[in-house]
C-alpha cells in the first residue's frame, strides 16, 4: 500500500486558534480511528521559533490519492477552516520503518 505525506498549514488570521480548539477532539478522534484501521501511520504538530503550532503532517498508509483526498475532504482541520492550505505527496517508507507499515496492515 502506498503512502502520503499531508501537510496542512495552518490559517493566520486572529481566530485561527479558536476554530483550531473548537473541531480538535473531532480531529484527533478522528485520525485515532485511521490509525486503529492502518491508514495513519503518524502524525506531528509543524511549529515556528516560538512553538507556535502553525500546522500539521500526517503520514498515511492509504491504497490512492483519491482515498486521501476523500478523508481531507470530511477532516475537520479543512472543513472547520483550520489548515488553508494542503499540501500531498506521494511517498515510501524507508526500509528502516517498513515494521511501521507491517504492524498498521495488521
């Protein structure tokens, strides 16, 4: 199965945080549950200088880009107006990780 890097940045307009606090259980509910299925295999917080969160990257275990772009189209950080914008790339786990991807299939 292949993989994606998702990046998402983050909006920067005054209420970007309190739309980022009001859909974040929903969000992280949400890829817990992609993550019990294998379809997530990590996911971190992108900060600047000052650990200010100013957006994300999720890495996914999903079979296409259009099964990515099914999930972003119903994850909250898009439809609560969290992440302007997305970025996706196609991508491989190196052989180091490859136990990541085999534990995710199981």
């Amino acid at each position: 199965m292949p993989q994606f890097v998702v990046t998402g940045y983050d909006y920067t307009d005054a209420q970007a945080l309190e739309r980022r606090m009001k859909v974040r259980d929903a969000h992280t509910n949400l890829i817990s549950e992609m993550r019990t299925k294998g379809k997530i295999l990590c996911g971190l917080a992108l900060l600047d200088a000052a650990e200010k969160m100013i957006g994300s990257v999720v890495i996914c275990n999903m079979n296409n880009r259009a099964e990515v772009e099914t999930w972003l189209a119903a994850e909250p950080y898009i439809t609560g107006k969290v992440w302007e914008k997305v970025e996706i790339q196609d991508a491989r786990i190196g052989p180091s990780f490859a136990d990541l991807v085999q534990k995710s299939a199981n």
